[in-house]
C-alpha cells in the first residue's frame, strides 16, 4: 500500500473510533438511565485512552511526513487531508500525556464546582478551579505554540489561523455601531408572550415539519430530545439532531432552525469525502454560520414566516388564531438588552460575546485575575449592555464552556453572525428574488445552494480560505451590521 | 501491580469496550437511520477489531498463567475469573485470525441470502450458503476442541460443559412424554382473538407497569421500540430492554415479562463484580430460565392474573372488559401444534427445539446433507408436531440462527425451560404461600429470591453447579413434566 492510502486506512480508523465516541456521548444525553452516568465515563475514558495511542503513533508521524513530501504530486482533497491530520497530530503530541490526563481531572472537578457555584450563585466556590484552568489553559498555550499573542494558540484550536488581533479588530468595528443600534431599536419591537403553554408533541411536530422544510434528510438522522439541544455526527450517513420543548416559549423554533443548520452543512458533505478527517465541517465559527443562517437570517425574516405562519398558526390555534404576521415577526425579533447570553437577540448577542473575549484575552495574558472577575463583569455589563448583573448566577457563571476547559470558544459564535450575514448578500446576489424563494417555501434553492458552496467542500478549504471563495472577500463586520440596519430599520418602521 | 490487579484491569477494558460494542448494536436497532447501517457495519469492525487483538495479546496469555499458577490461594470469585477469562482467551486464540474473518464475511452474506429465500419462500437461494457455513462450523469444532463429539465444541460455546450426550438424553426423556401431552390437550384451551386492536401508546405503558411491578430499576435500566425484542447489557447500571407492539396481539405482555426477566438476572448481580468478566449472566441456558420463568411459570400461571388482569381490562376495556379470569388464563396458555417455533405453546415449544438439535447434530457429525433439510424438516414436523409443512419461508427458512453461524444455540431454550420449572420448584419449597404470593401482586419476594439464589452470581459458578446450588439437583426434565402435567390438567379440567 502506498503512502496516502496508508494514511487513509488510518484516517478512516480514527474517524469510525471518533464516531463510536460521538455515539456514546449523544447516548448520554438522549437515553441513558441515571444511574449509567459514571459507568459511561468509565467506558469512554477506556476509549478515549485507545484512540489518543492510536493518534499520538509514531507510525502516524512517520506516515504524515512520507506524504508531506510528496504533497506536490497530491489532488487538493488529499492535501487537505494530509494538512488536518498533520494539524491534529501536532496538536495530539505536543500537549504531554500527563498534561492532558491532568487537564481532563481537573476539568471533571470545575464541572462539578461550577454546577454547585452556579446553584449557589456564588463565584467563590468555582473561583479556585478556574484559577488553576487558567493556569493550565496558559500552558496549554505555551506547548501549542503561537506567534503573536498566547490567546491565539487556543483561539486556533477552535478557527483555524484565527488571532487575537483579528479578533480584536473585528470588536473594533462592531462595537460601537452596535451599541448605538441597541439604543436605538431596545424596546421598540413589542415581545410576545403566550397565556396558553404549547403541547410537546405539537412542538415535536412542528420542529420536524420544519427540519422536512428544510431539507433534513431523515434516513440520514434524527430528531431527539435532550437538556440541551445539539447536533452530532456519528456517521456520514448519520447526522442527529436534538432539541428541547418547553411549555411557553418559542424555542422549539429555533432551536430545530439552528441544530437543523448544523446539521445540513453535515449531511451536505461530499460522499468523496466520506470515512476520513475532511468529512467534517471546517471550524466552530462557519459551523455556526450555517445555524445563524438559519436561525436568523431565514428564520426571523418575515419572507419565511409568510410561508409557514399560517401553518404554526393552525398547529396552535390558542396562541397565535388572533396574531398578525407582522406582530409575530417583530416579537421574534424584539430588542432587549439583557444579562443572559443565550437569550439574547441578535443586535445584543455579540456585545455578551465581546464581554467573554475580553475577559479570556486578560486572563491568558496575565493582565487580568480571576478574583477580579465579578467585579469586571458587573461593570462590562452596565458599560455595553446598560444592564445591572445582581447574582454571579445571572453574571459570570451563566456559561459553562470555563468549566470544560475551552477558551477561545466565544469569538467564534461572533464569526458565525458576521459570516451568516456575508454569505446571505453571497447568495442574495445568486438569487435576486430572495424574497420571493422564502416566502414561497423554496427552501430547496437556499440549501442546494448552500450545500455546493459550502457544505459539500468539508474541511478540505481554510475556513477563511472557503469564506473567501463563497462571498469575494475575507470576514467582515460590514455585510452583518448592513443587515442589521435594513432589518431593524424596517422593522421599527 | 500483582498479577490478579492486572488481569483485573485487563478485565475492566475488555468488559468496558465490549459495552461500547453493545451500545453500537442497541442503537442500530432502536434509533439508528436507515442510511447509516453500511457505516455503522464499518465501525463495528474498527472496535471489533481493536477488541480482539487486546483479547488475543500474548500479553494476557502470559497473565492468565501467572494468575492461574497462584490459583489455589485467590477467593471463589478470583478463581472464577481466572477461568471465564481463559475460557474467552482459549475460544479466541484457538480461531485462526483468517478463519474469523472468513467466517464474518460469510455470515453477512448469508444473512442477506437468508433474508431474500425467506422472502422469496426458497430454499435453494440459502442452501450454498448454509452448505458452506456447516462446513467452517465444522472447522471451527475442531479448532476449538471436543472429547466425543464435534457438536459438543459448539453446544460448550453457548452453554458452558454443555454435551451432545446431555442434550441427547434430554430429549429421551422429553419427547414421549410431550408428544403424549400435546395430544391430550391440543384444542382443549379456547384461544381468543380481538377484534378491536391494542393501542400503541397504552400497549406499552401496560409493559411499562408490568416491568415497574416485577422490579425492574428505570434508573438503571431502560424499555425502547425495536423490531424483535431483546435484552442487552451497556454498563454495569446499564441494563436495557426492547419491545415490540402489534395491533391484536399479546406479545407486548409475554415480550414484556420476557425480556423483564432477562434484565432482571443482568440487573441483579452483585455491585462487587462490576467492570469484570463476571459481570454477566453466565449461560444462554440459565438466562432463558430467567426469562421463562418470568414470561410461563409466572406470567401465564392464574395468582399472577388475579393480581393483573383487572388492571389489563381498566387498560383495554373493549377487548376484555366482557372477559372472564379463567377464559383469560386458558386462552393464554391455549395448546395448539404450529410451524412457527417463536409463536408456540409451552407444550409443544421444546419439540421445535428437537427438532432443530436433531438437524444440527447430523449436519455437523455429518450424517445429514444441507441439500436434505427441507424434505427432513416436513418429516419431523409431520412425526413430532402432527402439522404439514406448506413452504420453506413457514418451515426450515423460518430461524436467522443458521445464517449467523450459530450451531449449538438452539438446546439452550429448551434448557431454560427445563431449568425455570426445576427452580420454580425450588421456589415454592422457599415460599410455601406462593400462589398467594403471586396472587397479591408481590413480586418483590420473587425477585429477591431469585436474585439472593442465581442473579448476584453473575458468572462465579458454571452453569450446571450454579443449578446445584439453587435447586440441590443437576438439569433434569422431571420438574418441567410435572409442571406442565399439573397446569394443563387443571387448566382443561
């Protein structure tokens, strides 16, 4: 067997372990019984252990630098693949066994800390443990290696070649715009809510109806439910969904737009692609983009709620019989500045996400201590939100991604926005009566369209390279505070 | 670490990965989309094979001699340990790496050809395959090695120290007596039919309290939809159930109980034996006594229905509400000679099984040619059961075992039936009261004892001793005959 063949046979082995991992985590969240719990991490710490040998070999090593020679004479999937195997390699070997068997134990003790702090509202409790991971986070970043600034090296393990100035100036040009569009729109678009509390199987229903909507192939996944909603894959032909139903809120919506976002960028990947590193989306942030499209830019339009409207109204008559559509729209697309990232709508959301990066770069680099933290986030709260934080529970300790151990998490959720709205005025250019796709329910167009740009290419391009090739252009803060602008302005009349 | 401390973590990993097999296998039955199966096929060979080079390593070769040199001095259950794990290493060592592929290999085709000649009501299509998979059946009896007959290597597998001899003098035993019983009472019992069909929803909630009042544990177990029911371990508090529900039929109680008695022996053995290899029921054979004990002894014995069946009328009002106790309990336990062995009685159940051991024996000793078996099967079923055979789909095409290479398997229901009555006498020693027991709904009592006297066990004890232990006396057909000698005589009157 030759060199690339060699490294494909390992690929697929290490891609069919990853799925088996895959499939006991959304096991956890969707089935198992309670008592499983420590059982299940026994299992998977026994698998994790076999794979991390299999992806630290020396016989990897050897195989990916055999390749690299050759790389010239290679097509563009197969450098690809040869790039993000060598990525992940370098990432696998230079953090030391030792470091990564002690993150994981720590990482265990923050979760259970920070659930208890968060319960009793009080930092105190999870300020020790975050001491530590931020210490432990620092070095990480020091065995990852960066060029300019410490923060970078974790910001690329989540976007690819992305850096703490980018960031930064990404911030820059938001900023600003954004806190004066929040002055302007808070408050002028009425929020709706309901006397009257959903039926969960009509929720379900309606969920999948809009999954179907979309282009979600069902004999390639399903639709579960769990705490949290999320989207995995297990397989190329098995992409899932879950998502959550509570009595009186709209969740149900977009929840299933977003995972259902995810989920299409998955199953829209090359069958080429199939069993090997590139059958993946490429980043959190274009991962991301692909949900905030859906979530946003398609689901809070009123082009499609022209289309489906008059079905949510028949699923729930209580609720929406007497609404207009006009009043829908606005109420899901209601400004209010408030202390919960998750909540947020889209004007506010990133200013939550510019309050987290912030807060990561001065931990990582130093000029920033975790005692200090509560502090710190009360006053960012009040200076960008114009909001008073009154419990750690409500403040800092809302996010559990600390506890887990990921900094340079956050800024990918702000890439997503930004690279949402680019690839809508990307697509709006391919098809001029957008408007009229939407409202007619040709949600087909938007998908096919999205899946030959986007979907079907895996990890085989840069993330920035990809968005490059889709829009004309690099990230940009301009094409989403555009959106925002005509939205927004329209909206409020 | 000392030797026992090693095989014990060798234990745990292998116990631990073969859970994640296990979950693999529940997740393509009960969730998985039907697109994944070719990929979930590949990464069950990935972990399948990663498992069997850790259960073949020389490594463990080595441990298990050390282990077993220092036999005398370890305790019952290290003992016991020692032996099931060089039970498992000699079964896998002994199959050449080749052979098991081949044999994988020819067992996926077969079970596709199996599929389309049971569809198609055709022999012919599955015969070069069975042709074929007697022959490496054979080979692998004699790879794994017997004292007086080849069929005795591959009755051992299922059923440890399990012999041809034994099976065969069981049946001596067996057969006049039954062929005597089945005449006198078939017809005798008035089966019922409905006319209104069963709901979904109330079918499964009724299994549901059914399971609930046996004392299965939903913290550590689970009950989920699949096309056949089955019983399968994924961790230690992880024991889960399927069931199946068809409009007009029964089978969601039976299947129920069933299914419930094998999670109950799983769910019962003790704490101190977990993540090891006696962390399991410790015979196909003891484990169907479980389930039939469950499903026949009790759940279609009168006491257990005069807790129940007043309930199961609330439940299904239009198709028993009019119903009396005992025309229940007769229907239920309704004698008729069929083909199908799944669909049949207790009387004439085991003859179907002899049926079955008398092909296998000549096929794997020799005497008995594949291309034979449909003619032989009519034979048999005409001289044992009086009922002509009209097609091969309802005769020798009907059980999957034989496309899965499974020869050998088919003696242990028999055995589980033999062994629930022969424990059910042992029972009733216990509790003298026991109809009334029964009759007052507290299974606790059962379960208790059954779990104090087989369950905790798990693997300690080799099959027939575990009897010994139980019942004061080897497997014998005596304790079934006077059941079943006692229950349709009273049940015709």
């Amino acid at each position: 067997m030759n060199t690339l063949a060699q490294l494909k046979k390992y690929s697929a082995e290490l891609v069919d372990l990853h799925h088996t991992l895959a499939l006991m985590q959304w096991d956890q969240e969707v089935r198992m019984p309670r008592r499983a719990a420590e059982g299940r991490a026994g299992q998977f710490a026994t698998l994790s252990g076999l794979v991390h040998r299999r992806e630290v070999a020396p016989e990897l090593g050897a195989l990916l630098i055999q390749a690299e020679a050759q790389k010239e004479s290679l097509s563009v999937e197969d450098r690809a693949l040869v790039r993000v195997m060598r990525r992940s390699y370098d990432q696998n070997t230079r953090l030391p066994e030792e470091f990564v068997a002690e993150f994981s134990r720590l990482t265990s003790q923050a979760q259970m800390a920070w659930l208890e702090a968060r319960e009793q509202s009080d930092f105190a409790i999870f300020q020790p443990l975050l001491e530590r991971l931020v210490v432990m986070a620092r070095q990480q970043a020091e065995y990852l290696g960066y060029a300019a600034h410490p923060y970078d090296a974790l910001l690329d393990l989540y976007e690819e070649g992305l850096t703490t100035a980018q960031v930064e100036s990404m911030f820059v040009e938001l900023q600003a715009p954004l806190v004066a569009m929040v002055k302007r729109f808070a408050g002028r678009l009425a929020t709706l809510s309901f006397a009257e509390p959903f039926a969960l199987a009509g929720q379900e229903q309606f969920a999948q109806h809009l999954l179907v909507a979309m282009g979600f192939d069902f004999s390639r996944g399903c639709l579960a439910r769990s705490a949290h909603p999320f989207t995995t894959t297990l397989g190329h032909h098995d992409r899932r969904i879950t998502n959550r139903y509570a009595a009186k809120s709209l969740d149900f919506i977009f929840g299933a737009l977003h995972e259902g976002g995810h989920a299409l960028y998955e199953q829209g990947i090359a069958e080429s692609l199939a069993n090997s590193h590139l059958d993946d989306g490429v980043s959190l942030g274009i991962h991301e983009s692909q949900s905030r499209f859906w979530e946003n830019v398609v689901g809070r339009g009123r082009p499609f709620w022209q289309r489906f409207f008059p079905e949510l109204q028949q699923a729930f008559p209580a609720q929406f019989a007497h609404t207009e559509l006009d009043v829908f729209v606005r109420g899901i697309n209601a400004v209010t500045p408030g202390l919960i990232r998750v909540d947020a709508d889209e004007l506010t959301y990133n200013l939550h996400v510019l309050i987290r990066f912030e807060i990561e770069k001065g931990l990582i680099e130093g000029s920033l201590e975790v005692g200090a933290l509560p502090r710190v986030w009360r006053d960012k709260y009040r200076q960008y939100l114009g909001v008073e934080v009154e419990s750690d529970a409500d403040g800092v300790l809302q996010d559990i991604h600390w506890a887990h151990g990921s900094f340079g998490y956050f800024p990918t959720y702000t890439i997503g926005n930004l690279a949402a709205a680019q690839i809508w005025e990307a697509y709006k250019k391919y098809d001029p009566g957008f408007n009229q796709t939407l409202a007619s329910g040709d949600l087909a167009k938007v998908k096919g369209w999205l899946a030959k740009e986007i979907h079907s290419h895996g990890s085989v391009y840069l993330p920035q390279e990809l968005l490059v090739r889709v829009t004309g252009a690099p990230l940009s803060a301009k094409p989403f505070l555009a959106y925002l602008e005509e939205k927004f302005g329209t909206l409020a009349g």
